[in-house]
C-alpha cells in the first residue's frame, strides 16, 4: 500500500497543496511510493488555487488502518487527523503548528518551524536538496503562502513567508497582489453555502485545560453578509455543541480587507471570549480589532483564559 | 538571561556535545545570548572526550524558571528534561528520538531525524548553512556519533550516521576506531563506580500503558564485573523501585566488544521481559543475543509487551 501524505481534517489551501508538494518532493527523492490524499472536500478557494495551476484534487480519505504508513503535513494534534491516526506509523511530519498531543513509539523525522505556513518550509527543501521547481508546484505553494498570511497580513507572517511567496509568485508566473486577491475572494464568498458548511469549513478542535474547545474561522469580504444569518448558525452552531460536548464553540468571521474579526461564542464557557481579548459580548458577539490569526491570537489569547 | 540549551538527565556524551555544539551554531547564526548546560555530571566517556579535544564541561542546572527560553537537545519527553520543563519557553529543539509526552503553546522550531544520535543532525546544519567546522567541534561531534553508535555496530546506525562519522574523523584529526575504541573504554569501567551510579549513569524513564518503566545502561568489555556485585545492584535497585514507584526496572549491562547484553529485571513487571525478548528469565536474569539499543530494541520491545 502507498504511503499516504495528508493535512489536517477541513482541508485548508495549505494542508491541500502541501500533501501534493509533498508528493512531489518524495517522489524526486525517488520515493515513488506515496500519494497525496486529503480528509476532506476543498473549500471553494483551494479549488481556485488547483484549478488556475492545472493540477487535481487529492481523493478524499478518512480513517487509516493500524499500521499504515504515513506523513503528516501542516497538523500534528491527533484530533485534528485521520481516524485512527494513533496506531499508524508516521513516518515524517512537516508542520508550522505548536506540538500538542501527538506521540510515536519510534523516532521519526519531524520537522518543524514557526513560520506562517507550511509551504515556506516545503520551499527550503526544495533549495537545501538542489530540486528544481516546477511552475505548478511554484503556484500551489504560493497559494499556500498567501492563504495563510491572507497575503502577509496576518501577524502570524514571518520575513521568510514573504521573501518565499515572491520569489515562488516569479516562478509561477503571476502577480502576487492580483492572483493573491483573486483567489481570497473565491474562497471569501458565504451566500452558497450552508450553515454547517460554513461553521465546519475551517474549524479545529482544541484541548485546554481539560476544557473541550471548537474554533471555525470564516475569511469574508463582508461580515454582515455572515451577521444576517446568525439564528441559522446558531442553531447549527448548538447542535454541535451537544452532540460533541464542546465547552466552548467560537465562530470567528475575519474580513480579510480590513484584518480585524467579529466572533460568536457559545458554549457554557462562552465568557471566557471576555477574558482572552478584554472585550465585552453583546448578545454573544464582540468585534476583535486586529484580530486575524487563529493560531497566533485567538488559540494562545484563549488557553491564557482558560488556564 | 541566556538561552539555555541541554539535553537530557544523566548526560551522556551525544546530549553534552549536542548542547555545546548547538550553542556554537547559534553563536555561528549571530545568536550571543546562548549557554550550553547540563543536567547532571558528565560520566568517564563524555569526559574522556572533552578532555581529549580541549573543551570545558559546561555548568550544571537541575530546573528551569517558569517562562525560561530553552533549546533541547537529544531528547524531547518531559520526564527526561529538567525540573519544570512544562513551563519554559521551548524555541528550539534537535532530537533522533520517539516523540512522545512533549507539548507547547506556540510553534516552535522542531527538527528530529531517525537517525542514530543528534551529532548527525548538528553535522548537516552546519553543512546545510554552509558554517565551517573548527577541529574542536569536529571532535565533540565525532565523539557523539561513536557513543550513540558503539563505533558504528548498533543497530541505530544509519548510513548517515557512519559517513558523518568518518567525515568529522578527518576533520578532527583522527583515526575513527583507534580514537573510538580508546574513549568508550574510558567509559567501560565499573570498578570504581557504586551500585547507584551505574544504575543511574546512564537511566531513562517512559511510560507505557500506564507503566512507569525505568531503563538503565551501562556499556562494558567485561559483564562479569558487573554482575559480581549483582546483590548490591539489586538492593540499590529495589530502592529506587519502591521509591519512584516504579513497575519495571531493567538494568541492561552491554557488551560493546561482543554486541550483546545481559538484562537484570526487578519490580512488579520483571516477566514483561520474558514476553519482550521471547526469553526465560534465570534468577531474573537473561541473555539478550545482539541487543544493544535501548531506543530500537529494548523501548519498542518493552512497549509491545506491555500494550
């Protein structure tokens, strides 16, 4: 059986494109035995990505069998993985993401490093290991890149993120503003989707403190476009809540034009939203000024809170 | 305050070196506000060599201060690093172990590689980043490589391994298994050890399945030595046991001329050995033909017949 190589559940433009560059680089150490699969459906801005560069999708998996061997791209935490992810043998992960409930019975190769995204650690290997770079690989990269620093806004972008995503937008052959915007309004649009999709599209679950906490992130272009359908998401957002006993559930709603975020917080520890940013709720709501990272501000700001 | 970098409890020569080596990477990198430390007294190897290659031994801490920033080296598991490791700022760690009971609230910079020691690892930054190698580090690390490896013959060996070696050999100035065979010799010795330092010299605690598992080494040219004293070794053993709580504790004594261990097991657990290595245990004793590794034959056998 090949070695599957996937990114965490909710597949984001990063954790798609990096299991494929991925591919590509095992593939060229002349490791032909592997294949980029995802644990999940694309967003609609992942497809853009995809199909402005000409490549297709990962099929779509969601367990892994005992044993199995794996890599792991841009995730470690065990509950934001396969099913069953516990009892494969992971091979190699490459992420950008704190360590956190993730263990192996042998060594492994582990990469990992603060920078924004993945794919700025993918494009060092291809320097460090002579590799060319294909103009596909270049743009999904670059995709990543600007995904995951909304196009270097985000406080999470490092100097390395955006000396990558230029150099990756020449070889790819576009221009970094103008395809960056292009394809964040593909992924920015709310009105065809439903509630569900819309609170499970970009959701992670976190452990802090004993306390069982969801956080969905929705990159929009116009907040009240999302605001207007509150009582839809809420219901959707409660129904979660019960059936996997969340404690606390943040719907977090980035306008990535302006880089600040309104949140909704439910949940029985739905106060904690006051705490961690030094707001208050009106009717469980709260605009966070600058606020446009989950992992750099909304997860640490929130296990401050709780802990 | 300085950045403290070491590695684990009972330092070996590959966590000591590591640690200075790291220290004078990053200097190397432009990072001054770096300190090489250790968890405990350096044993006769590790002496051996830092005397050999005109290097200092560095200073000895036993815990961190809550939000200390640290760099590890040569281990990652909590319960292997100092006392209140859990509330430092981990930035950095080079690790060729298992990952297992590590976790952080950020990202950091995390590079582990199965390979047979951190030396390995270190060898590559430096050719990676293109940072010359002065002779003194070349001998710290060839150093490394020759105690994780027992002069290339453990299983953990990988081809890197063995090439880096010969590499820092030349770079060092000498013969690999003229200088190889003399410092794990300097190491070998038993005669003027208690029975709590060669229990201790060398100890490593996992947990598995809920068992509080404690694995010590020693490598020696003469088993026989050892288990002169082996109502002595019981006794200090059996402290231990009862006061650590634990529910196996395997004394593994190596024979690094011949390639195999004789194993001493105690605690309630003893006969997990018998299922590890498919032997009879004789007065809690046994034979463990070509077992040489703790990390790839003992942990992974032990972990198996515990689950």
């Amino acid at each position: 059986m090949s070695i599957k190589i996937f990114g965490h559940q909710n597949p984001d433009t990063d954790t798609v494109t990096s299991a494929l560059v991925l591919e590509y680089i095992e593939r060229a150490r002349g490791n032909d035995d592997v294949e980029a699969v995802m644990l999940g459906e694309i967003g609609e801005e992942t497809a853009f990505a995809l199909n402005y560069f000409g490549v297709d999708a990962p099929k779509i998996i969601d367990s892994v069998i005992d044993g199995e061997r794996v890599m792991l791209v841009d995730h470690n935490e065990f509950q934001q993985s396969a099913t069953n992810i516990e009892n494969a043998e992971i091979l190699k992960v490459y992420d950008h993401h704190r360590i956190s409930n993730f263990e192996t019975e042998s060594p492994l190769y582990f990469r990992a490093e603060p920078v924004g995204c993945t794919a700025t650690i993918l494009y060092k290997v291809f320097k460090e290991e002579g590799l060319d770079i294909p103009k596909d690989m270049a743009g999904l990269m670059l995709s990543a890149v600007i995904s995951d620093t909304l196009l270097f806004k985000s406080p999470t972008t490092t100097k390395e993120d955006e000396v990558t995503g230029r150099a990756l937008a020449d070889l790819a052959g576009v221009d970094v503003d103008t395809y960056g915007l292009e394809m964040l309004k593909a992924g920015a649009s709310t009105k065809d989707k439903t509630a569900a999709e819309l609170i499970g599209q970009d959701a992670k679950t976190f452990e802090v403190n004993e306390k069982n906490v969801r956080i969905a992130q929705i990159n929009v272009v116009d907040v009240d476009e999302v605001f207007e359908r509150r009582q839809e998401l809420e219901t959707a957002i409660n129904a979660e809540v019960d059936r996997e006993e969340y404690d606390l559930f943040i719907l977090v709603v980035t306008n990535i034009l302006v880089s600040d975020s309104k949140v909704l917080a439910l949940g029985k520890d739905y106060k904690a939203v006051e705490a961690a940013f030094d707001v208050t709720l009106d009717d469980n709501t709260a605009i966070l000024e600058g606020v446009v990272s989950r992992k750099k501000q909304v997860v640490p700001n929130i296990t401050k809170a709780l802990s």
